[in-house]
C-alpha cells in the first residue's frame, strides 16, 4: 500500500464525497439562520473507507491494529491523498500525527491498549485541542484550565478551530496545570474523552472557506468533570511543551506533505490546461512565459518534496534537529502550495475562477496550509535560529518568478546538493 495505489484509490472513492461536500456547504451557506438551517455534515462515509484502508492507523504501531510505517513511508503513502483533496488529507492527518501519535510517544501502556486499536481501526477518532480565541501562535499563553478536584480533573476554557471535534470520541488537550506566568512550563498535556451529551461539552461548527470535506469547531469546556479512571493525564504533569513540540514536528513534516500534495495537484491540472488550449497560433505550453511559469513549479516541486524527505529522514533519526528540518519542509511546501495553485487558477483564465472548474478550489484549499501548525512568520522566526537569511532563501519558492529566467536559477538538483551539504546548528551557539 504506497504511492501508487493511494493515488488510485484517493482518485476512484474522493471525488464524491469532495462533491457532496461542498454542495453541503453551499446548502448550508444558503439556509443558515432559518428554521430549515441544514448543518454541515461529517464526512462519515468517507472516514470509514479511508479506515477500512488502514489509512486513520499508519501511524499507529502494527500491535496494535496500524500500519506501523515509519516517517519515510508515512510521507509516500500520504502525498497521494492532499494530491487529490487536501480536505480528505486533513482528516486523516489529525487523527494519525495529532490525535494518535503524542499517544504513542508518551502514553503508557494502558493508555496505548485502551485508545490506538479503536484509532487504528477507525472507531474511535481523535482531535486535538490546542488553539483557543486569540491565542494561536502564541500557544505557550493558552488559558484553558485542568484543575485537579477529588476524583479527577475539572476542565474550564475554549478551544477553537478543532478539527473533527464533532465526531471525535477523544481530544488530546493542551490545559494550563500551572499559573499563567509560567507559560510553558505550566502546561499539561491529557485525553480526554468527549461526551456529547454532557451539557458542560459545547461543540459549534464554524463555516469555513475551502478544504469543504474537513471542519472544524468551536469547543467550549465548563466545569467539565473527567474522572481518575479515565486516566486523562497524557506524560509528565507540566511536560507539555515538550509534548506538544514534539507532536507539532511529527505532524509539520505531514503538513508539508500535504503542501507537496496540493503543488502537484496544481501543477497537472496547469500542464493539462497549458496543453489544451491554443492561442497566437499555439498551445500555451509552447509561449515562452507559460513554459517558464511551468518549468519553475516543478523545479520548486521537487526542491519542496526532496525537503519532505529530509525531514521524514531527520524524524525516522532521531536527529535533534528534526524540529528545524520539519519547520523548513512545511513552510516551503506550504507557500509553494498556495503560489503554484494560485497559479494554476492563473493559468485557466478566467475559466480557472468559476464555480465549475477544479483550479479555484485549490487555490482556496491551499490556503490554510499557510496557517495551521505554525503561520508562516513562526516559521521563519524558527528557522532563523539556525539558517541564514540566504539560506531560507534558496528554497523559498517562487522569489524570482517569473521576471527571472530559470536558466539564471540553480537547478532543483544543485539546491538539493547544497542544503544536504548544511550543517545545521544554533546560530546563537558560542
Ligand atoms: C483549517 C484549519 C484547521 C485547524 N485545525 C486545528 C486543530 O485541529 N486544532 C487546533 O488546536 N488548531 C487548529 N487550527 C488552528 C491553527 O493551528 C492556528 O490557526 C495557527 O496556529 C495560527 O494561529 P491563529 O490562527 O490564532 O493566528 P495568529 O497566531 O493570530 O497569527 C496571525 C498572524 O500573525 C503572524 N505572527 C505570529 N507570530 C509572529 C511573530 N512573532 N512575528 C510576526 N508575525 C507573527 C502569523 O504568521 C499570522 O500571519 C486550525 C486552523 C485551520 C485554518
């Protein structure tokens, strides 16, 4: 199960489910407010196929009930699917980098038994609840609030923008545990199961723009009461710094991954279009600046997907870098996902903009790649403890298009040669 067949698959069973989607959210959309509102479904159907593939479990080791692939195959076997729908790839992200994975690394055996065979096989689904109103970026503020009480923990705050959180039977949850001053320090990571029927559980929906078949959701706790035998308690009390780090890594290299994805996606549809269509007497793939615009997408392609591996590389490793490696790949591949399909929606026309046509909906799906799992400026901000100015540069995609003539670029190969030959360390380091 890789590349190949994910890709055949993701083609035969999305297209559907990416239909029906959307044309729930325009119902959605068009009914909103009257008594006859009709809600934004969960793609349940979809969930099931994509479990009965073993693709909610890759993560997860094969003991208990997963696929068991390491780094390098996660990346192949998951490209295929933001290829086709970056929405569908989210889903299925969330539940392997975020929802199952700080499981993996730090919960103990008993958590591992009583959550991972029920992920793997698609039963029970995770989300993850790190953001909150306001707070972001800046997650080490985060103000949601595990209290322990006699008999468990009480749990009082917001999350938002949560993915899944209407289907999911557990979230992994960042709550502060210390004083708000002690910012990271204070914070613990748990899992907690979600009753729905609790009335001091409220979900919300929250319409969005593009990625139609994912959604997300406002989730507010209030005196939300999560007994001791439920063993909530996700690593070291005040170690989720640590955790959330380290989840945060796993999950970017899958991000960009999913960036890469979408850049594909993009540019086939922009080579496909570029072959079609003729004007001055010629296909437009034969102009001049259409054969450069697409020559320079794929040279950032493969510069973009080589970076997707080297931080699938660093992780599989160990390496304590993996966390820059990871930074890197997903902020490349994530503007590179956002220019190349902005792009490719350019290079339909004007064709590219209507609602009948597949260019507009990647564009807009590409766009919270910029966003989600550290912005873009956290990104840099990161990488600049350890990278040069020049150095971020030279994979950025898109810096001198398309003025710049790709002859005058270093080719795809020769960037790949010089950042293997980086050795990445701390910048601040004496
Ligand atoms: C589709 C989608 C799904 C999501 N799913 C989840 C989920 O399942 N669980 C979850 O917890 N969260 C989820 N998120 C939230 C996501 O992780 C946050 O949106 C992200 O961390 C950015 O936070 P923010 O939106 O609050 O932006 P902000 O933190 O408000 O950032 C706003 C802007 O400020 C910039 N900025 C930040 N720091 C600096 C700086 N130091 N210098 C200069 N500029 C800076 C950012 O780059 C950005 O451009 C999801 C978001 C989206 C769009």
């Amino acid at each position: 199960m890789m590349r190949e067949s994910n890709h055949q698959w993701a083609q035969a069973v999305m297209p559907q489910y990416i239909e029906s989607s959307r044309l729930n959210f325009y119902q959605h959309m068009a009914t909103k407010g009257t008594a006859q509102e009709i809600p934004i479904l969960f793609p349940h159907a979809f969930i099931k196929e994509a479990a009965a593939r073993g693709l909610l479990g890759m993560v997860i080791p094969e003991r208990y009930g997963g696929l068991g692939l390491i780094p390098i195959e996660q990346v192949t076997a998951f490209e295929p699917i933001p290829q086709v729908d970056a929405g569908g790839g989210l889903k299925i992200l969330v539940q392997n980098t975020l929802g199952a994975y700080p499981i993996i690394k730090r919960g103990t055996d008993a958590q591992k038994e009583k959550y991972l065979p029920s992920m793997a096989s698609g039963e029970l689904l995770g989300c993850i609840g790190l953001s909150e109103p306001g707070i972001g970026s800046d997650l080490m503020s985060l103000r949601c609030r595990a209290e322990k009480v006699d008999g468990g923990w009480m749990i009082n705050g917001e999350k938002i923008w949560i993915t899944s959180a209407e289907a999911a039977g557990i979230m992994v949850l960042a709550a502060r545990t210390g004083t708000q001053e002690s910012r990271g320090e204070g914070i613990s990571g748990f899992i907690i199961p979600l009753d729905h029927q609790s009335p001091q559980l409220d979900i919300h929906v929250i319409p969005k723009h593009g990625q139609h078949t994912s959604q997300f959701y406002t989730v507010a706790f209030k005196d939300y009461f999560v007994s001791d035998k439920e063993d909530p308690l996700l690593g070291d009390l005040n170690g989720g710094r640590e955790l959330f780090r380290n989840t945060l890594t796993a999950s970017r290299i899958w991000i960009a991954t999913q960036g890469t994805g979408v850049a594909l996606h993009a540019y086939e549809m922009a080579v496909h279009h570029a072959n079609e269509l003729e004007m001055y007497g010629r296909k437009l793939v034969d102009l001049p600046l259409m054969k450069r615009n697409l020559d320079h997408m794929k040279r950032e392609i493969d510069i973009a997907r080589h970076l997707v591996r080297r931080a699938a590389w660093a992780e599989q490793q160990e390496d304590a870098h993996a966390h820059v490696w990871a930074s890197l790949a997903k902020v490349v591949a994530g503007e590179l996902a956002f220019l190349a399909s902005h792009d490719a929606e350019l290079i339909y026309g004007a064709t590219g903009y209507i609602m009948e046509s597949e260019p507009g909906y990647i564009a807009t799906d590409a766009e919270p790649i910029r966003i989600y799992e550290g912005a873009r400026e956290v990104q840099v901000n990161l990488l600049l403890k350890y990278l040069t100015e020049e150095q971020l540069r030279l994979p950025w995609p898109r810096a001198d298009h398309p003025v710049k003539p790709i002859e005058e670029l270093p080719t795809a190969d020769e960037v790949i040669a010089t950042i293997e030959s980086w050795e990445i360390k701390s910048r601040n380091a004496k």
